[in-house]
C-alpha cells in the first residue's frame, strides 16, 4: 500500500487531479491526441524539433549509440512500438518489484521515450528521435493509469540508474524538485557519473525553488523560440527545449502530437545521450557543462528565469566538443 507516502506525478490531461503544488507536472495532449500514423503531419511538422536545436549538424559526428542508456522514469515503454523497436532494453518496474516495464493504461512514458529514440523514417512515415540508436531503459514508476508515482519508487529509479552505471536519468515528473529524497538521489547518480533531467513543470508560474546543482531542470519553448506559455519560470530552471507541436510514438503502437515540459525535458535527455555516443569520456559535470553553455541564450541577456542558459544547441554543442577540453563545470 501507497497510501503513506506522498504523491509525486499526475500526467496525461487529467487536469481535475488534484496537484501538488505548482511543481507538479501536467502531460498535456494537444487537442487532436494521439493520431494514428495515416493521420500523420507532413514531415516538415514533424521534424521542426530536431532541426530547431541543430541534431543534423551534430549528426555528421555521431547518430547515437546503444552503448548509452538512457534511463526513463516513467509509466513504462512501449519496447514493442514499430520505430521503438531495437531502442529500448530491459528495465525495472519499482512499484512491484518485477521486470515488467510495459505500460498499463498510459503511454506517457512511450511519448517520453520516441523523442530520445524513436527510429521512423524521419524524412517519412512514423516518428524519430534525436538518437538514431540509443538504449531506453524502462524504470517504471506508476503501474497507474493516471500516471501518479511517488517519490519513494522515483528515487529508487534513480539510484537503480547510478548503481547500473547509466549516465542520463529522465524524470519527466513534477514535484522532485524540491524533495530531499529525491534531491540526494540526484546527488548519488551525479557522483556516479550520471545526469538528472528533470521537468520544470507546466503550471505555467514562477517558482522560488533554488538552482539545484545535480538536477539539470527543463523549460518548454516552441517553434519560435518563445517560452511555452505553460512552461514553469524561476531561479530552478536551467536550460530549455522544444516542448510544444511534439511528434512522437504513444503506446498502443500509436503516434501522438503532444505538449508540455515532459518533452522538452526528453528533447534534452536526447542531446545528452547523443553528445555522450560521441564523448563517452565525459563526466557528469563536463556534460552537464556542454549542454549549459552551448545553450543558444534566450531572452534577457545572460542567465534567466524563463530560459535558464538558454535552448538547447547541438550544433553549438559539436562546436564547443570540437574546440578543445570541456570545461569542468
Ligand atoms: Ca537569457
């Protein structure tokens, strides 16, 4: 039994939930939800995403790895997705204890998992990632057909992903932020090695959370550069992505167009996994570092409250790999 322990997610459009504060994290599907693939938009609309943030020029170096794992702690993977298949590797279901990491009633995970690493036809038909091979691992928080998970199970997921040696962790949940268990979790990957990528939220509101040193925090932007006007903003966030008109694979063998701050935190799981295909060297700190300061700068001049360093860069970041010896931090 849950019923001790604190709440941490709500996902998926169920809007009537009651959240936890505003840090929890809403999944919202755009209107249409999730499409079938002869439903699909053109290519053009699909791909906006992996363009904005510069994937093809990083892709002359390298198009991802399945040495890299990338851990998603989330409702589960769909491994059995057509453009998923061959991406996604075994994983651990820390509600019950089994290898069971399909998803139960909620493809928010799937959606999650198809931008680090779907592999569709990307100039065609299905959905694609910014790895064209990468290894999702499954960490199955909520075996819920909300979605909800709690901060026990989440931080389990955590340290399991630190202790597999895993070097990027998705946390496409709100209200980590600020739990202490959670933020030691983090703590505990980063000094094993590993990065915690973590949803800034969508409430769309200003929190007073400070910067936390070990959790890389993710704001939504859109085709234009401009933050998702659901997209939290606050001292805490550290980097954006595109978070808005997101194609990508949903369970059920389905496709999805989504939204929120979810994605634009897989968007930047994404680029750490590609960057680390390419510099499996690097530490946690170094990654940490290429992806802050090849952030294309947004906004105010400098650091921000909307943008953080800025929106994610990879060609930028290929640059700066290019140059020299990474900066520690
Ligand atoms: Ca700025």
């Amino acid at each position: 039994m849950k019923t001790n322990k604190a709440k941490l997610l709500l996902i998926t459009a169920v809007l009537a939930l009651p959240l936890r504060r505003a840090a929890a994290e809403v999944f919202l599907p755009e209107p249409d939800g999730a499409r079938t693939r002869a439903e699909e938009p053109s290519a053009a609309d699909k791909r906006w995403f992996f363009d904005k943030v510069g994937a093809p020029a990083f892709w002359t170096l390298s198009r991802g790895s399945r040495a890299v794992k990338v851990l998603v702690c989330d409702t589960g993977v769909e491994a059995s997705h057509p453009d998923l298949r061959g991406n996604v590797g075994p994983g651990k279901n820390f509600v019950d204890g089994t290898d069971n990491t399909a998803p139960t009633g909620n493809g928010h995970g799937t959606r999650v998992a198809g931008l680090i690493g779907a592999r569709g036809g990307h100039d065609g038909a299905g959905a694609f990632g910014l790895n064209y091979e990468v290894t999702v691992v499954p960490g199955k928080i909520s075996n819920a057909a909300s979605g909800e998970a709690v901060h026990t199970d989440t931080a389990k997921c955590v340290r399991w992903g630190a202790d597999q040696g895993i070097r990027v962790v998705n946390l496409s949940y709100g209200g980590a932020l600020d739990n202490p268990d959670m933020q030691a979790a983090a703590k505990y990957l980063y000094e094993k090695g590993g990065l915690l990528l973590i949803s800034a939220g969508n409430a769309g509101e200003r929190l007073d959370l400070p910067d936390y040193p070990y959790m890389l925090a993710v704001g939504g932007t859109d085709a234009l550069d401009w933050k998702s006007p659901w997209s939290n903003t606050g001292p805490y966030v550290d980097i954006t992505a595109p978070g808005s008109n997101m194609y990508t694979t949903d369970a059920g063998g389905k496709y999805a167009v989504s939204r929120g701050a979810s994605l634009a935190t897989a968007v930047v799981s994404g680029a750490a996994a590609l960057i680390l295909s390419a510099r499996p060297d690097l530490t946690a700190g170094e990654l940490k570092a290429v992806l802050l300061r090849s952030a294309l700068d947004l906004g105010t001049p400098g650091r921000d409250e909307a943008f953080g360093e800025g929106r994610v860069d990879l060609k930028k970041a290929l640059e700066l790999l290019k140059a020299g010896p990474v900066p520690a931090n």
